[in-house]
C-alpha cells in the first residue's frame, strides 16, 4: 500500500522534537544528515538561516511534548505566513556560493570571496566527516548495525552531493585540527570517491568503495596504541600485530553486515598488483578494483600525512613517488587517473611560478591539471600577504617546478604557511575557465 505524503508545516510552527526531512542536496545545509530528530534550539537557528518557507516532518518520529502540537506565534519580526513571499527550496544551487547570511549584491562575488565561501563550506562537512566517524567507532562494538547504518548514510549523501555537481575539484583545507584517525579517513573515503569514478565505477560499486574506504582502518581499534600505526621502529612481532588490523577490521565489517564486496576492500586494502603487500599476498585481478583504488589513495595519504611528520612528503613529491618508484604496485590504469586526478601539482604543493612568485596550490580540477587556483605570495602586504590567482586566466604564467617548505624564504614561508597535514575536500569546478586551462 501506497504510504501518505508527509505532511509540510511552516518554519516558525517547528519546535525541538520534530523529525524534520530537508529536501535538499547533501552541502546545501550543514546537518550530517538531511533527516534528523531536532534536539536542541541552535539547530532550530541554523533551520531559520536556510531561507526555508516549509519544512516535511515525519510526526511517527518526532518526540514533541503533548502540549507542543499547536503552532508556535512568529518570531519576533517575522511576518504572518499570509505575507510571506513563497520560496522553492529546491532551487537554490548546492554549489560554492556565499553562506546564507544575507541577501546576495548585484555585484558577481570576487574570486576571493567565492574561495572563502567554498573553503567554509568544505571545512565544515570535513569536520562533520570527521565526527560521524568518530560515532562510527564509538558503536562497532555494541550496536555494528547501527554503526554500519550511520557510514552507510554519511557516504551515499556524500556521493549522491559529488554526482550532482559534474566535475568536481580538489580543494586543500587549511589546518584542520582533531583525531588524526578520523581525519584519515574522511581524507581517503573522498580522494577515493572521486578516483573511482575518474576510472568508472558504477554507482553500486561507489557506494562499496565509500563505505570501505572510510572503515578501512577499523580494525584498528582493537590493536594496542603502540602498533596501531606503521613504524620502521617496529619489532617483527609487532610489525605483525600492525598487520592484524587487517583481518580485525573485516571481522568488525561482518558484525556490521557489509557486503562482500565492501569486506573484499577492506580486507585488500594493503594489498599490491606485483603480489608485495599484505595479509596474503594477492596479486593482479584478484585484487577488486575498489581495492586497487583504495590502496593507492591510503598510500598517497600516508606518504604526505605520516604518524610521524618528519617523514612527511610535500603532495608533489608523495605523487612523484607512486610513479617512479611504487607504481609497480598499482594497477596502471587506477595510477594514471589519480595522477590526472591530482594534478602534476596538487593540492597543497608549494611552487615557484614563471614570474618568480612563490604560491601554494589550493584547488585542482582535472580538467585542468596544469592551471590550478593558488595562493601566491604578495610580499609587503602584511595584512594579507597573499592573493587568490586562477591560473586559467593567466595565460602568461604558469608553474615552473615545485618545493619544499624548507627552500622557501623565510618572509613568504611565514606568511605562507604551508600545512603539517594535508586533508582535501570536494567542490563544483570552477565556471568559465579557457582553454589554456585545459591538459596537453
């Protein structure tokens, strides 16, 4: 049988207590999930900022108190809903537009502003990334189901966001600040998500990825603290139990009821095509593609985001390596569309342009591999030293090679600044970029 529409009240009728449904995509609001018990009144404020005139509500699921069933008088200021001006929600553009704390200017936003907006915007869902894994390892143990519904949620709203936006581009957060395994893997389920489908993965076998991609590491939970992370400092022994995070993670995947295919990953993950990884040593086709991409982006970010920061690699130099000297353990196809991916200079490379100025690259399409956005250093600016550049429309300028922090003068390393870690996010490509932008 057919089920009734859910009923649709207006915004000022809605209380604490109600299980509201927001009919919008995944990065037009800032709640981890778009259905949600409302438990408190800041989230009654941020509901109010979105400019919505009505809200669907599933009255089976809200918990409002029995006198809370009339409708609440406007707020203060706010005019009857006979005076109100309709709005459709669903066409507000999820993309990287000015929060919605005023109403927009006749003027079309600067680069600079349309970069803050994004890099707002991408870190507060990292951060909410970050939290719901967080959750995640908090429920493992005693409610796996519950755990895996909750990741399962978190990815599919991720992707179902990436896939209405095209082409997506590669942004650098600036320094983000929590757990370190939270934020490894948020860093690896999106870098993952945009590889698999930069090599073509269905729709199913991205939502496999996500989910695999982002518990790949929960298996760590059940290792001591002293071997939960690869050191060459590790006995034998240990070294050993480092390893076993493997085979724990695709038991606490079962207890979740994962799908194989998402156990396969997971249990793949440190696997390599030349038959060198771990646990058993599989080669070639009998690693799953999932895995293939899975282990190349853990790779990737372990190579620039190590437990151990002096060991770190600058984005440029950890892609440099895949392909020199680690590529034989990538199966070619998924190495080539993450170099593409990436850019020659990613995300978070400090470069030296053809004009002698120093920048760090901050966004990358791979459309445009060569021409990304950076910040370029602008010396004797010191209230902002450093100015938004789309090298798109630059056509004069390009990179000439990159570097390290410790080769950069000392004024523009300080105003520069560059991350000891690097987490990226998602955002819709930039609009309106030439064809100089574009790759040989």
């Amino acid at each position: 049988m057919t089920q009734p529409p859910l009923p649709e009240i207006d915004l000022s009728e809605l209380r604490v207590g109600h299980y509201v449904i927001l009919d919008l995509g995944w990065m037009a609001h800032p709640f981890p999930r778009s259905s949600f018990l409302v438990t408190a009144e800041h989230e009654l404020d941020t509901l109010r900022s979105l400019k919505l005139r009505r809200v669907r509500i599933d009255p089976s699921r809200s918990e409002l108190p029995e006198d809370a069933s009339a409708p609440r008088p406007p707020q203060a200021g706010q005019a009857p809903e006979a005076h109100q001006t309709h709005e459709n929600p669903t066409s507000k553009s999820p993309g990287p537009v000015a929060l919605p704390v005023s109403q927009p200017t006749t003027a079309a936003p600067s680069l600079a502003d349309t970069h803050r907006a994004a890099q707002e915007r991408a870190e507060r869902h990292f951060q909410e990334g970050a939290r719901c894994f967080k959750s995640v390892a908090g429920l493992v143990d005693k409610q796996p189901e519950a755990a895996a519904a909750q990741a399962e949620a978190f990815v599919s709203g991720l992707l179902t966001e990436m896939s209405s936006h095209g082409e997506s581009a590669i942004r650098l957060l600036d320094q983000v600040m929590g757990d370190r395994h939270a934020q490894h893997a948020v860093n690896v389920m999106v870098l993952c998500l945009l590889l698999g489908k930069a090599v073509g993965l269905s729709e199913a076998d991205l939502e496999g990825l996500g989910q695999a991609a982002f518990l790949h590491d929960v298996g760590k939970l059940k290792l001591p603290t002293p071997v939960r992370n690869l050191d060459e400092s590790l006995t034998p022994a240990q070294r050993k139990a480092y390893e076993s995070h493997v085979a724990h993670g695709v038991d606490i995947g079962r207890s979740m009821k994962l799908s194989n295919p998402v156990l396969q990953a997971m249990a793949q993950h440190h696997e390599a095509v030349d038959g060198t990884g771990f646990p058993t040593g599989c080669k070639g086709e009998r690693i799953s593609r999932q895995a293939q991409v899975l282990a190349l982006v853990n790779r990737y970010d372990g190579l620039c985001n190590p437990w151990n920061p002096a060991r770190a690699l600058t984005p440029h130099e950890a892609v440099s390596r895949l392909f020199a000297s680690s590529r034989a353990r990538f199966d070619a196809q998924v190495l080539q569309a993450f170099i593409r991916m990436m850019g020659v200079y990613p995300p978070g490379s400090i470069v030296l342009l053809t004009d002698g100025r120093f920048a760090q690259v901050h966004v990358v399409n791979a459309s445009r591999p060569l021409k990304p956005t950076l910040l370029v250093h602008m010396p004797g600016l010191s209230d902002q030293p450093f100015q938004i550049v789309d090298l798109a429309q630059l056509p004069d300028v390009s990179v000439q090679r990159s570097l390290r922090a410790d080769q950069l003068p000392r004024a523009v390393l300080d105003d520069l600044a560059p991350q000891a870690r690097y987490c990226y996010f998602f955002e819709r490509a930039m609009q309106g970029t030439g064809s100089e932008g574009q790759a040989s």
